[in-house]
C-alpha cells in the first residue's frame, strides 16, 4: 500500500512494532497520531499451519483484535478495510466462489478469519471486507514470494500441483483496494488477479520469465508435504459487487508475476 502514497493521498504502512491490533492503546495511539481517512487491516496471523498449532493465538488476532480496530475507526468516522482470505472456502467447488456462496473453512485459519469478516462488519456495515488469494510480494514470507530464495539454495523446487487458485500480487491488490474504498459500498468483495494456476504453474513461469531455465521444478501434492492444516484444492473467487460497479477485472495472474519476476531482488544461483 506505500507504493501508492501520493502527496494528496499519503499512505503510511504500520508494523507491530508501531502499531499492535491487540492493544487498545497502541490503536487509539496510532489513530491519533495519524488521523487517517481509511484504515486497511492487513495484520494476521497468517501461518496456516501454526494456527492449527495456536488457536487462541489466530483467533485472539484473525477475529478479536480485527474487530476491535473495526470498532475503534468506526466510532472515530474512519473507513474501514478487513483483509481476508479464500480459506474461508473449503474448496470442494469447481466453478469461482462468489460472495453468495456460504463460507465454510476447513482450518483454524480460515475460521479465525471468518470470524474476523463478522467481527468487522457488526461494528459497521459500511466496512469493506476484501477476501484475496495467494498473495505474494517482494519481502513476503510465503512460498511464491520467496521462490528466488528458494531455487538459489539448490536448483531445485517442489511446488504443489493439486491446489488451484488465483496467485496475487500484492500491488495489484493494494490498488484494488484503494480503488474499491474510493467506490464501493460496505460489504464483502473478492480481490485476486484473473486466471488460475497451480503453485507449480506458477514455479515454472516465474523460472522461465527471469531465464533461470536450469532450475527443477518438481511437482508434489498437498498430501505427500504432511501439512497439519488443510487446504482448499480450489479456491477461485470471483467478484459480483466489482462487476456491478463496471469495475474491470484485475490483471492476469502471469502479468502480474512478470511485474514481481522483474522488480524483485535475486540471490545468486548456485551452478
Ligand atoms: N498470503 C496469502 O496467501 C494470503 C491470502 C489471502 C489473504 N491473505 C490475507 O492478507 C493479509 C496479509 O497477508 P500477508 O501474506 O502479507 O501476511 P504476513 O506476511 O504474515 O503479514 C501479516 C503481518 O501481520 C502482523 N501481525 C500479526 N499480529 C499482529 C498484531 N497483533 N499487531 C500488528 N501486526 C500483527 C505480522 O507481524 P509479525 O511478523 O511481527 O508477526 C505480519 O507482519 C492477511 O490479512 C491475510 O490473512 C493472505
């Protein structure tokens, strides 16, 4: 979202460092600090796995703590932004998920952050909830993220070729999101880039796109990593309020993942 600061528009992105959505004082201190308009709740606790481990943790951040900030802007007048997530589908469909299909999280992660959506949306209905999937960026933590990292190390990767989903890429959601503040109404939106992909579809192009072609990309399954969360086999989302709004639909997922391939910093391969 700070890439799309401008003078008229400044965007400040806070870490918990500065700001922690557990603490009521450390909300209320930033608030005041920067009488924002909008405030965009991309904290989480993110690691699906680790939330299955960590309950009280994922709910106490996904559900308690985005409700309270829910409410905290909306008694001070400000706008308000619920990042959330594709896991609050079990992935058993075959056709997009639209906002008229019922959640229905197979994880403690996609629990917590459904909870977090109804949390947010008590406090106003003027609230925006905008659900994304695999998101990825330059400094992230997650597997497409940190593909470069992870390639350099051996020349080889293991990516899953059972999941399919619509990768993102985070400038591309952030602009969404300041788009979708400026027009839509409260409500739930789905944000992910057009088109679908597995991770291994993924891997692959992005090897090809930065011509480190020697690298092996290997498929796998979510099955034979032993993961302790599940996760949906498909989870395409498609959104019916942008498309009522005449909003275009975002980016494909390739251009998208040409724009990373290009402006991310590589380590060097090992031959
Ligand atoms: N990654 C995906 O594929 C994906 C897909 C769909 C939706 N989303 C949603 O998109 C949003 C951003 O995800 P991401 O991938 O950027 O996750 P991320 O890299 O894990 O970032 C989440 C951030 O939240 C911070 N955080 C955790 N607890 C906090 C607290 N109490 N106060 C303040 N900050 C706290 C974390 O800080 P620490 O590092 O210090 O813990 C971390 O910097 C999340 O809402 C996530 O649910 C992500």
């Amino acid at each position: 979202l700070r890439a799309l600061s401008t003078p008229m528009r400044p965007v400040v992105a806070l870490g918990r460092g500065a700001l922690d959505i557990e603490q009521l004082r450390s909300i209320e201190s930033a608030i005041e600090t920067y009488s924002p308009r909008l405030l965009v709740n991309a904290a989480a606790i993110t690691d699906v796995d680790r939330c299955e481990r960590e309950p009280d943790l994922a709910f106490r951040v996904n559900a308690d703590a985005a409700g309270r900030l829910a409410a905290v802007a909306t008694r001070a007048g400000i706008s308000f932004v619920q990042v959330s997530t594709d896991f609050v589908f079990d992935g058993s469909k075959r056709e997009p998920y639209v906002v008229t299909d019922e959640p229905s999280p197979a994880s403690v992660y996609g629990r917590s952050k459904l909870a977090g959506e109804r949390a947010v949306l008590q406090t106003s209905s003027e609230a925006l909830i905008v659900r994304t999937a695999w998101l990825y960026g330059v400094g992230g933590k997650n597997f497409a993220s940190r593909i470069f990292e992870y390639a350099a190390r051996t020349g080889r990767i293991r990516a899953i070729v059972d999941m399919q989903g619509s990768p993102t890429y985070a400038p591309d959601l952030a602009g969404r999101i300041l788009l979708l503040s400026e027009f839509g109404a409260g409500g739930v939106y789905h944000a992910t880039a057009t088109g679908s992909a597995s991770w291994y579809d993924v891997a692959k192009l992005a090897m090809r796109l930065a011509s480190w072609d020697d690298v092996v990309v290997e498929p796998t399954t979510v099955a034979a990593l032993g993961l302790a969360a599940p996760r949906p086999a498909y989870s395409v989302l498609r959104c019916l309020l942008s498309e009522r709004l005449g909003l275009p639909p975002m980016r494909p997922w390739e251009e998208q993942l040409a724009d990373f391939v290009e402006c991310c910093p590589k380590p060097e391969l090992r031959q």
